[in-house]
C-alpha cells in the first residue's frame, strides 16, 4: 500500500468523522441551553469539532511515513 493511498484513507476516514459529528443526533447532544466562556454550547461545539477536523486533516497531509 503506497504512502499516497494511505493519506487518501485516512482523508476518507475524517470525512467520515466529520459527517458524524455534524450530523443531527450529535448535535442534538450541544442543542442545550448554556455557554461554554459566555459563546452558546452549540456554537463553541461546531467551532471545536471544525477547527480538530482541520487540525487533523493537516497532521494527515504534512504526516510522512
């Protein structure tokens, strides 16, 4: 398996992980009423789980093996 066909799976698999933590029932989970620093709990969930989806898919990309 090349090192190219790895990154794409593992691309693949953080689409994936992002379908699920933007999908509905996860977010049903954050749909509460509270804050988290003053921001609305939903609100800081998305910015979260968009910015460790952008994290992770950089460390995919910059990763050499």
């Amino acid at each position: 398996m090349g090192d190219g066909e790895r990154k794409g799976q593992r691309m693949v698999a953080l689409c994936m992980l992002g379908l699920v933590l933007f999908n509905f029932p996860v977010l049903a989970l954050f749909n509460v009423p509270g804050t988290l620093l003053g921001v609305p709990l939903l609100y800081a969930y998305i910015f979260l789980a968009w910015a460790l989806l952008i994290a992770l898919m950089a460390w995919v990309v910059e990763r050499r093996e």
